[in-house]
DNA sequence: ACTATATTCAACTACATGGTTGACTATAGC
DNA sequence: GCTATAGTCAACCATGTAGTTGAATATAGT
C-alpha cells in the first residue's frame, strides 16, 4: 500500500503547474542536460532557469550531478508516477461517467434498462450531459 | 492527436498542488456538495473555501449548479484526465527505467548481456544505483 | 415585512513566486 | 597566474496566493 506523502504531491504538482518546467521535463525525457542547456531555449537568466530547476529539484523530478563546473541534470520519473497513482483514482470516475453515458446511450436504445453497476462507495450521481 | 493546451494544465496541475483542494476533489469523488458542506471539514473561512473552489472551477475541475441560495458542486474528472494524459508520456520512461533495471539485474544473473533495447531517440543512459 | 441562511465581494495582510541584476565561487584552459 | 566558462547566491521588484474581516446579495422560512 503505497502512501506518497502530501507534501511530496504539492511540491511536484506545483512543479508541474509552470509551463517553462514542463518543458524542461519534456526536454529530459530525451537526455540528461546541463543547467546551461537546460536554460538555452527560453528567454530567461541562467539565474531564473536555475530557480525553476531548483523547484524541480525539490519536487524529486531532478537529481543532479555535479561534475567538474558542469552540473548534470538527469529526469526521475518517481514522483510523477506518484502524481499519477494520485490522480488514477478520480480517472476511474471519469471511466465510469464515460460508462454511464455509453449506459445511457444503450438503455436509450433498447429501453431495457437492467443497469446495476456495483455501488462503490456512495456516487455522484452521473446528471452530465454538459453541451 | 490530443492536444490538451498547455494554460489548461497550468491551472488544472496549481489547482491540485493544494492539499485543502485536493481534499475537496476527494470529498467531490464520493458526492455532490454546497460550497458550505465543501468548506466545513477545514478550520477556514466560507470566503477562503470559496476561493479554493473557485481556483477549482477555472481549472474546471468543479462545475456549479445555483440552486435557490446553494451553490451544488460536482466534480468534473476530464481536466484530471488531461493531466494524466500529459503524466503519461513520462511514466512510460518510469516502466522504461524499471525495465532496464529488471534487465540489468537479469544480465548481471546470466551474465549473458546481450541487450539492445530499440534506441527511442536519444534517451538517457540508465547510471542508476542512486544510494 | 423580518430574520436567518448561503454565498460572494472588496479590502487588507503576509508570504511565495518568477523575474531581474550584480557579485561571488569554482573549475577549465592557456 | 590570468581569463573565460558554469553556476549559485543575495537583494530587489512586481505580481499572485492564501488567509482574514466586514459588508453586500439573494433566497428561505416565519
């Protein structure tokens, strides 16, 4: 039973919740970079992109190795796997909304209506239809 | 081909970087709730909860139906949805890197090391071992 | 009409964030 | 040893965030 602290959760969300780190995830994902890469493609200080990484850094999403004057950054997925163990749980709601609306589809259909999904807990009732 | 804009995920990743709003999803996974009903369990204001639910709703996370004086929430998971579909793409490296792990445990068992797992484009190379 | 309930709004405080600049530290290369 | 390169640190600024309080709005109940 895995637990992935809180804090753990607001500090990579938080992480991810800036559009210049999600790029730099993004460019990890590829290969390891430099601080000084890692900053090249954006328009900002080699101060400021050493700020965001430091954030990334906190959140775990970042280790560094410091080699020479060069610090190497390598991407560790962990945490976003932890964000998204968090995450899965509310999917498999949007799952089963997209089964009730197949549901609907189908009971409109035939007019059967035999539907009795195991109650898991207590449920929202579905009432979307939105547009 | 989704393409899930980036100022989507901005909001939907800060929205879930708080705990007390995180808590309010969780509580929105089971049933519908006023504004009030939301705020009750934390030892904060109404207008402070009404801030957390707003920051909520421009994620779209929450949709709100007026209903007389109550304002009923419900929970909408496809912003979820898209954030995981963002997370996605990284946690497959995650499996990637436990595969490697996997296979190297294994080479260093048979000692045959005969891997040549299909080069993606330029990923990183493994160098675990971490602590 | 009057009062209680549900919720937002505006103003304010304290603190975090993202950005800058300039100085500092440390390594690499001549 | 001197200089260029890689990166951090500290101070500062503007803005955003999370919280408060008190007043305002709107509906429900009597």
């Amino acid at each position: 039973m895995v637990d992935y602290s809180a804090p753990q959760l607001d500090d990579v969300f938080h992480a991810l919740a800036d559009p210049t780190r999600r790029a730099m995830v993004a460019r990890l994902s590829h290969s390891e970079q430099t601080v000084g890469e890692l900053a090249a493609p954006f328009s900002i200080t080699l101060a400021a992109a050493s700020k965001h990484i430091k954030v990334l850094e906190r959140a775990g999403l970042i280790a560094r190795t410091v080699n020479g004057r060069t610090h190497m950054c390598r991407l560790d997925t962990a945490p976003i796997h932890a964000g998204m163990e968090w995450m899965r749980h509310y999917e498999k709601l949007w799952n089963q909304r997209i089964d009730v609306l197949e549901g609907l589809l189908a009971s409109e259909d035939a007019d059967t209506k035999r539907a009795d999904p195991k109650p898991d807990d207590q449920q929202a009732p579905p009432k979307g239809t939105g547009s």
